[in-house]
C-alpha cells in the first residue's frame, strides 16, 4: 500500500495510556493532545481513554500504545 506524497512526511500520532502513579486511574498522552495530557479516573478508564484516542484520531491512522500496567490499574 502507498501513501500520498502529503500524508507519507506527516508524522503518525502516537497515544499512551499509561497507569497514574496515585493509582487512581490512568493518563491519556500524547503530542497530538491539545493539553498534552487527560486524567481518567472511573473503572473503565483505560477503555475511555482508547476512545477518546480513537475519535480524536479518527481522519488519520494512529498508534495506540497501552501499558501492561494499566490493565492492573482497570481492574481494581
């Protein structure tokens, strides 16, 4: 599969849901982000914050990274 010359130099947004260090949810971060960084804090943390990585990425392919870690933190 080829790209368009335009889209082949735009770097790929990469997003990391990573555990908080308070154990108290997880961290959405990324470049792409217009704060940089969202806080989710309800059991179903690091699905929100894989949604909200999706939507906001929606028009252009992403890489989505989540951290062992953060499984733990969901299940609590």
């Amino acid at each position: 599969m080829t790209m368009p010359p335009n889209q082949a130099l735009q770097p790929m947004p990469v997003y990391e849901v990573r555990p908080r260090k308070d154990h108290r949810g997880a961290d959405l971060i990324s470049d792409a982000l217009p704060f940089g960084r969202l806080w989710y804090d309800d059991p179903k943390a690091v699905a929100n914050a894989m949604g909200y990585a999706e939507h906001f990425s929606r028009s252009q392919n992403a890489v989505i990274r989540v951290y062992d870690a953060v499984l733990e933190v969901a299940r609590r």
